[in-house]
C-alpha cells in the first residue's frame, strides 16, 4: 500500500507541474463605454477576460462597475497623442504637458473608471515614445496602486525606462487581434496569441468591442488548449516580458495602427500539449516494475461490506 501511496504522489505532482508549465493568455478588451451591446456580450465570456474602460466614455462608469461585479478586471484606457494626425478623445496625454496637468486628468481618469487596478494606453505612440512624457506619467501612477499596460501602438515605447526608479510594473501587449474586421484575420491572431503563450510561457492579446471580434472569441475561447490557461493581466506582472527572440531595433520605428494590416505568425513546429505529455508518463508508470507488483499481488483483492483492508 506504500507504493500506492507513492505513485498516487507522484501522479499529483505531475499533474501540479503541467498545470505550473502551462501557457498564461490575457486577453484584453478596450475602448469600453461605447458599444452597450457587445460589451454586455463581453462581459458573458469567462471573468479572465478583462476590459479596459475609456474614461470620457458615456458608459464608462456603469460598464466598469458591471465589469467588477462580474469579476472582471478593469483598467483604464487612458487617450495618448498619437503621432499621425487624427481627432483625439478629450484630455488626451501630451509629451508637452506639465506634470500638474497630467496629474490633473490621469485623477479625473480614476473618478470616472470605479474599480480600476491599472491602465494602458489608447493610440498614443507620441506621447509613449517621449521619455520625459511617460516619466511624468510615470510619476504620477506611483501615487496609485497601478500597473501600466504598454498597448505597444510604437516599437521604441519608453514606458519601461519610464518607470524606473518608481514601483509601476509595466507589461506589453503582444498582439493585436483585431487589426481588420474579417473573421479569418481574427482567428489567426487569436491563434498567434495562443502559440505565443505556448512558446514563451505567456502573452497578452488586445481587441476591441467590435461584433465581428466578440463573434470569434465566443466561438474560440472553449477550444483553447489545455496547455493554456486564461488569466488576468495583473497575474503576468511577474512574469518575464518577452518581446520575442529578437532585441528590440535600436532605431525609432514608425508608429504602428492597430487598425491596418495583419502579420501572420510563420508556421513554426508546435509543442507537445501537456496533456500528451501527461499520457506519455502514465503509459510508462502503467506498465513499470511497481505497477506489474500491484497487478500480480492485488489483482483479485477486493472488499466485504463494512470491512477494511
């Protein structure tokens, strides 16, 4: 009955590092406040599925505050200048802005958006390629108990060297999935974001309340793998922030739109699933010396009521 014991052990302890090596998937959802009906769709999806809330929007607090209630987390979706020429949202982020003055909407952003734990970027690759701009920034969040989403809308992003020197964690978006409206583009970016997580042990996905995009995550999310699991983004703060296999180009790059275009990820071989994996070492301990032992000496063993063995 020891050897029982031990194997049930270490069946568990397999079971435990499966779960421990899985791949960590954030999914966020921005430019809430907006679209009532999508976001109540999103809000149905699992409560790992997080929202990030604009701050000037005509639904924002009633949407945060049902997000919370639902056990989502919400962030706020604070407006930054872009680079390209475009109509900007009220208070939008400056790099020219004093730091009062961001103070002042960074704290009206907090009123509006209840339940708040962090806050990441709408457009902004201006003011998120400014160093002095995001170190005032920066400044401001260490008064708060927020974390900052990089949204990645520009490759030279500061947020990183911004926050030194405060305790803001920064995390990055790694893809984008909804660049286009078509449904198979989606799904290819969905698909990405599951094998970076795979490969790297976590990524972060970013979409937007679009019916097209609530359309795909409801089909795909019950297909996730089992080696995947969804979390919240506050639960990748400690996790290596992996910007591929490749540094990061020393030059400045042009901004990104998030709303152009869609890279697809090479085909790449696929990792054993951890289940498979699971099954391979459970074969082998069914048919090990202490497994032979159990079947010899205890196959015909079984039990009278009310007694024990």
């Amino acid at each position: 009955m020891v050897r029982l014991h031990k194997l049930s052990g270490m069946l568990a302890g397999l079971l435990m590092a499966c779960q421990v090596h899985a791949g960590k998937l954030s999914i966020v959802i921005d430019d809430f406040g907006y679209r009532p009906t999508q976001e109540n769709q999103v809000l149905q999806m699992p409560p790992a599925i997080s929202v990030a809330v604009l701050p000037d929007a005509p639904g924002a607090r009633v949407m945060a505050t049902k997000a919370h209630q639902r056990g989502h987390e919400v962030l706020i979706h604070l407006p930054m200048a872009p680079l390209s020429k475009q109509p900007l949202e009220k208070d939008t982020l400056r790099p020219d802005m004093s730091s009062a003055e961001i103070e002042r909407i960074i704290r009206a952003a907090v009123a509006s958006v209840p339940y708040a734990v962090g806050l990441n970027n709408h457009m902004g690759s201006a003011m998120t390629s400014s160093l002095p701009g995001m170190q005032k920034v920066m400044q401001v969040l260490n008064n708060y108990n927020f974390y900052f989403l990089d949204s990645m809308t520009i490759g030279n992003s500061q947020s990183v060297p911004a926050a030194a020197g405060t305790h803001v964690k920064v995390i990055k978006r790694r893809v984008f999935l909804d660049d286009t409206q078509n449904e198979a583009d989606i799904r290819k970016q969905f698909l990405r974001a599951v094998h970076l997580a795979q490969r790297d042990g976590s990524a972060i996905a970013i979409g937007h309340p679009h019916p097209t995009t609530v359309k795909v995550l409801l089909q795909m999310l019950p297909t996730l793998p089992a080696d995947i699991t969804l979390v919240r983004p506050s639960q990748l703060l400690n996790e290596p922030q992996s910007v591929g296999h490749r540094p990061l180009p020393a030059k400045p790059v042009p901004p990104r739109n998030p709303f152009r275009g869609v890279k697809i990820c090479p085909v790449a071989p696929q990792p054993v699933p951890a289940i498979l994996a699971l099954n391979v070492v459970a074969d082998s301990i069914a048919d090990s010396q202490a497994m032979r032992y159990i079947k010899t000496n205890f196959s015909g063993l079984s039990l009278q009521p009310g007694k024990t063995p």
